[in-house]
C-alpha cells in the first residue's frame, strides 16, 4: 500500500519553515509497512492544491495532507479535498461544540470564522483535536483514503498517534521493522563490495548501506506480520553479517553510538583512558564524555593547540618538535606516551594534524593527521589523508581516531 504527503502552506514553500512534519509522517509511515514514493508542498493556493491531490489520488492509496485546517481565509485543505471528491461540507454539531468549550475553557472570544473549523465533507470520519481547535478529517472514496490533519506539529503529532496510525494500521496489517548493524575502520565502497551478493539477492529482509563520518551502517529492514516475525527474517541476514565483517562490527543496536560502544569496552577491560588533543581541540573528549557514566574509565583530556603545551603538559621533547614538526608520527607518539604518564591512565589517545583550511604544505598538507593509540606500554601510529574542509576533517579525525582506540584494545592482550 502507498502512502503520498503533502503539506500545505505557503510560508514552507518560501523556506520560512521547515517541513518537519513530512519527516516525521514519512518515518511513521514506513514503520507501519507503508511505502511513501512522493512528497510535496503546495502553497495555499485553491488551483494547485486541488490539483496535487487529484494528482496524488491517481498514483498513492493513502493521502496525508498536514496544515491549512484553520480557521482563516487562506486555509483551504478541507475545501480542496471536498472540491476533488465532489462532497459537499456541513456543520458538524460535535465538532461546533468542542470548539465553543475550547474557546470558553480558555476564556477566548470566538470570531465567527473559527466555525468554518466545524464544517466537513459528507462521509468524513471527524476525528477530535485535543491540542487545539480545528479536527481532522478522514475521507474514504473507493480504495483511496485521504488523511486531514493540521499543521502544528504539537496538534498533528498527538493526532496522528492517537488516531490516525491504528486506522493505518488496519488498512495495512503488515510492519517495517529495521535494525541497524554498526561498522567502522572499513570504509562505504569496501563494505559494499564485501556484501554486493547480498544487496543484489535481497528482498525481504533489504539491507541497505549508509555511510556515516568515519563509519558505515548497514539498515536490515523487514516486512512482516509483527515485530517478532520480522526479527526472525532479520536474524539469519545480521548473522552473516557478523560472519563476513566480525570485528569490524561495534554494534547492531540502535541506541549504541561507536563513543558508547568504546566506553563499555574500556570498561570490560578495566582500562582508563586519557585523550591529548591538537587539531581536534577537545571533540575526541567531548565525544567519550557524552557517554552517561564515563567517569569510571576517563580520566582527563589535554587540549594542547601550541608546541609549548605539548611541551610543558604531554613532555613531548623540543627536539621531536623541532625535528619531526608538531604535526609528525613522533610527536603524535610522545603525545599518547606523556598523556597517559601525566594522568595515570592505562590507555591514551593522541591526535594531531592539519585541519586546514591554511597550514598545508606540500609535504604535509591538509588533512594529514596523525593519531597515535597507546594501551599499557604498546603505541600504535598511523597517518591519514583526510579530504573535506576544516569541519569534515575534524569530524574525520575524531572517528578514525576513537575507531583505532577501539581496535588498539580489542587487539591488546589481555
Ligand atoms: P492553524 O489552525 O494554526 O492555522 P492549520 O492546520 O491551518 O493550523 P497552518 O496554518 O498551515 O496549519 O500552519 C500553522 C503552523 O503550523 C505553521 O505556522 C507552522 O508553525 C506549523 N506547521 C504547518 N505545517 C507544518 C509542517 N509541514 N511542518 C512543520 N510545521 C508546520
Ligand atoms: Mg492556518
């Protein structure tokens, strides 16, 4: 079954707002087994609006359309809808008297216009809003069904919960549930190749690839009668790819950030860790610290942007600054080994590099950073090449950098 949305209003169309209602209705759509092939903004505007709902009557069973249900001019959804079906609109005396106990609950004066929020289509199914004044609507004609509601996320959303899902839910007995397999240290191209029997065999369960900074999610979507059905579907997919890609998984839930999963395993191990920071200036910290909890296994970050600080807290020794240059294998090495000696820690982690956009050379140009990953003694080095502006190769540096801590205490023996 196909589900189309549109939202109504001129000031989305204008970019005023944002069309964050199409994002929620698409997610929820999907999650109840809908497949949604078009979206669409009209403005408040008689001709198109009628015209986009013929259209979106022709091609998609179900149609959502979100706003222009109040009580000004401007305001035509239901009008439009019952234009296009050939319905006519009456009071509805149920509606009439929510809306009168609405305004005199809240000691407002009703303006005549808020009855026009009372009228509806012959044959429509009125469904109560308990958010604010103007009710939804659901029209049925023959096998298409179009789904009123309006614009304010805070009236719309509760509705839509409430009411307007169940009803989708019995048109539509079948579910889309997903899990997300979570990799890093393989990059998007490799992981796809790696499984490219898997993705071009696929049906249902799908898997589906989405490449993320420094990492790469792999979304097993299945459809099924319920939940449990479609988790039985998604096993046997997520087990072969625990087989093909193993260590390279940190996680296959969908709350487990790859911060989260590098924290637990810190933990596991007994492990504390220290962060020292040029080019990052604090992000690789600030990620480890979003972890509720951290405490137990962090112990300090040094944010060291100057040759002088890397001196003075980290011990790097001015020779290797001189030498090798702040951004080199041997000071990102001196980094982690005086990280962890200043903060007592078992284990740390160094980063340094040149973010960009000036500083590059041409031997040691943007994007070269360094990041070294100390566990008990042992350091491990590597450079990267990362491309993108300041920002990206920030993010970049961050992630890589938090996936070799993980993979320097997966391989640590123990
Ligand atoms: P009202 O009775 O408030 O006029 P309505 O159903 O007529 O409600 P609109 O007038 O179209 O809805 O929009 C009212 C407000 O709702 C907008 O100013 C905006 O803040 C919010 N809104 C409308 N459509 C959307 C949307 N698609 N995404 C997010 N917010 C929206
Ligand atoms: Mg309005």
């Amino acid at each position: 079954m196909t589900v189309e949305l549109i939202a109504v209003g001129t000031e989305i169309l204008l970019g005023n707002i944002v069309n964050t209602n199409a994002a929620y209705l698409a997610e929820k759509c999907a999650g109840l087994g809908l497949s949604c092939y078009y979206q669409s903004v009209v403005g408040d505007n008689e001709e198109r609006l009628c015209g986009i709902i013929e259209t979106a009557l022709k091609r998609s069973h179900v149609v959502i359309l979100t706003g222009g249900l109040g009580p000004t001019k401007d305001d035509l959804t239901k009008e439009c809808v019952a234009k296009v079906l050939g319905r006519a609109l009456y009071e509805d005396s149920h509606s009439r008297e929510r809306i009168a106990s609405y305004f005199e609950k809240r000691g407002f004066v009703i303006t005549e216009n808020n009855w026009k929020q009372a009228q509806v289509p012959e044959g429509a199914i009125v469904i109560d809003n308990d958010n604010g004044t103007a009710p939804g609507l659901i029209v049925t004609e023959g096998d298409r069904h179009v789904l009123l509601l309006p614009g304010p996320p805070g009236e719309m959303k509760p509705m839509f919960e409430k009411h307007m899902a169940p009803y989708l839910n019995r048109l539509q007995p079948e579910i889309i549930h997903s899990i997300t397999v979570k990799l890093c240290g393989m990059g998007e191209s490799m992981v796809e190749t790696e499984i490219g029997d898997l993705i071009e065999a696929q049906s249902n369960p799908t898997i589906a690839p989405y490449a993320k900074t420094g990492e790469v999610h792999l979304r097993v979507t299945a459809k099924a009668v319920d939940e449990e059905a479609a988790m039985e579907m998604i096993r046997p997919v997520t087990e072969e790819l625990y087989r093909r890609f193993g260590g390279y998984i940190y996680t296959s839930r969908e709350e487990v950030t790859l911060e989260q999963a590098v924290v637990t395993l810190l933990e596991e191990r007994n492990l504390t860790v220290a962060v020292a920071e040029s080019c990052t200036g604090g992000m690789v910290a600030a990620r480890l610290t979003k972890v509720p909890g951290v405490s137990r296994v962090f112990q300090r970050g040094f944010v060291t942007y100057s040759d002088d600080s890397k001196h003075q807290l980290l011990g790097v020794s001015g020779e290797t600054l001189k030498r090798y240059g702040a951004v080199s294998r041997e000071t990102a090495e001196e980094m982690a080994r005086g990280a962890a000696a200043a903060a007592g820690a078992k284990v740390a982690l160094s980063v340094t590099g040149i973010a960009g956009p000036e500083g590059g050379t041409s031997e040691k140009p943007v994007g070269l950073v360094y990041v070294a990953c100390f566990v008990e003694g042992a350091v491990e080095i590597r450079e990267f090449h990362f491309k993108g502006n300041r920002d990206r190769i920030r993010e970049s540096s961050v992630a890589n950098a938090l996936t070799m801590l993980r993979r320097c205490i997966l391989d640590a023996k123990h």
